[in-house]
C-alpha cells in the first residue's frame, strides 16, 4: 500500500505511523481477505497500533466489512 507515509514533511517521523485507514482501503483489503479465508484454514489479520489508537476503529471496520464472508 501507499500513500501513508508522505516524507516530504517537515514532520515525517513522528506522523509516518499516525495513520487511519480509510473506508475505501480497508474494502480494498477486506476483498482480499475475503479471498484468502476460502483458501486456508485459519487466517489472522493484525493492526498494528499507534498514538493516535488508529488500530481498534480500522480492526472494528474491517471486522464489520469481513463479517458476512467468514
């Protein structure tokens, strides 16, 4: 994926991990979730989490987005 860390910014390290996936990227990664969990046994998808605490509102999302197909 890009997009997320921009290093033309002044403040490019402490703002390269502040990120919050949108609706539409983490649609883009649900389908291939969706994909993969057909193929395999058991499939674990981990956020990593930052300062902004951006991983349990996009693991929230995308647990809304996948549930339907797992």
């Amino acid at each position: 994926m890009t997009g997320w860390n921009n290093s033309g910014r002044p403040d490019w390290r402490d703002v390269r991990y502040a990120y919050c996936y949108s609706y539409a990227r983490l649609d883009k990664w649900a389908r291939h979730i969706q994909t993969l969990s057909r193929q395999v046994g058991q499939l674990t998808v981990l956020f990593n989490n930052n300062s902004e605490g951006d991983a349990v509102k996009n693991a929230r999302q995308m647990d809304t987005q996948t549930e339907s197909c797992l």
